[in-house]
C-alpha cells in the first residue's frame, strides 16, 4: 500500500490497464482510436489525413472497428507529393476512400485475424469500411501481412492495440483500394 501511495497516478493506471506503446505514448484501452492516435508520434500523418477526411467522429464513434494504421514512414514510401494531394480538400472524397479501407467493422484481435487465415485456409478477406476487400496472410509465427487490391503487402509492426472502441494494428504501408 505505500508503494501504490508513491506512485504517479498515470503510472497506475498504466499498470491496471496493459497499454502498448506506440509512437513513444501509451495507448490506454480505455480511450477510443482518436484519443490513442493523437499522441502516437509516429502517426501524425494518419491523424492529419482523419482530420481533413471528417472522420473524427466515426473513429470516436462505438464502433467497434479494426484499424490498420500506416504508419508516418508507411505515407512517405507513397509516390512524393501524393499525400500533399490527399489532404487537400478537393480530394477529399479519394481521402476518405483511402482511410475507410484501412478499417474494418468489428474488433479483430491478431487472434481472431489468425483464426479467420486458417479457416480461410491460408488467407482471410475481410470487407471494409469502404466496401472493398483486403487480404491477411500469416507470414511466420505471430506475424501477418494485409495485402491491399492492388497486390501491395502491409506487415503488420504492432498487433493488438487495444481500445475502447476496437483494436489497432500497426502497419508499414498505407493501403490502396484502386
């Protein structure tokens, strides 16, 4: 009881709650996607692309949704100016396309995601937000990949971010639809 006494409350909090760091910050199951995602330095792209896509609301909603998130470098290794195209607000609708594909209704835990790639022996499709398809593989012990419609393969980096409002997987390349 004395040592709880002495330690910070954010320290206890973290303790009770199993966070997984990400971007350098604790992500907290308790807080939904948006709340988590803000302050993962390593996702300050893909929270500017929410933001100029409007979907703030939607990721803070109840969901639960499953969400691959690219990563800062994963938008970098996109064709130089691509992602200054996205954001800007004529493009809004191709933005919005791009982002709802990387997020998949329901909370599908890397377990579930390995139990769906056996059952679909060896590759499970799973439907997006934005209506189209991508394909997990297991690629080794405990480790996926998430192949998008035009045949560019994601390792999943961090599995299994827990949030209020669903799961985060970590990616290294964004995912394109068309």
């Amino acid at each position: 009881a004395l040592a709880a006494a002495t330690t910070p409350a954010p320290l206890l909090a973290q303790m009770s709650e199993k966070t997984v760091t990400v971007g350098g910050a604790p992500m907290y199951p308790s807080k939904n996607i948006i709340q988590n995602a803000v302050n993962s330095k390593d996702h300050t792209t893909l929270v500017a692309a929410v933001k100029a896509a409007g979907l703030v609301d939607t990721l803070q909603g109840p969901g639960p949704f499953t969400v691959f998130a690219p990563t800062n470098e994963a938008f970098a290794k996109l064709p130089a100016g691509t992602v200054d195209n996205l954001l800007k607000p004529e493009n809004k609708a191709t933005l919005t396309k791009v982002l709802t594909y990387h997020v998949v209704p329901g909370r599908m835990t890397a377990g579930n995601l390995m139990k769906a790639v056996k059952d679909g022996e060896g590759e499970a499709k799973l439907k997006t937000v934005s209506g189209d398809w991508l394909i997990v593989k297991q690629a080794g012990p405990g480790k996926l990949t998430v192949t998008d419609a035009k045949g560019h393969v994601a390792m999943v980096t961090i599995a299994d971010v827990l949030q209020s409002n669903g799961v985060i997987h970590v990616i290294d390349t964004v995912l394109l639809p068309m």
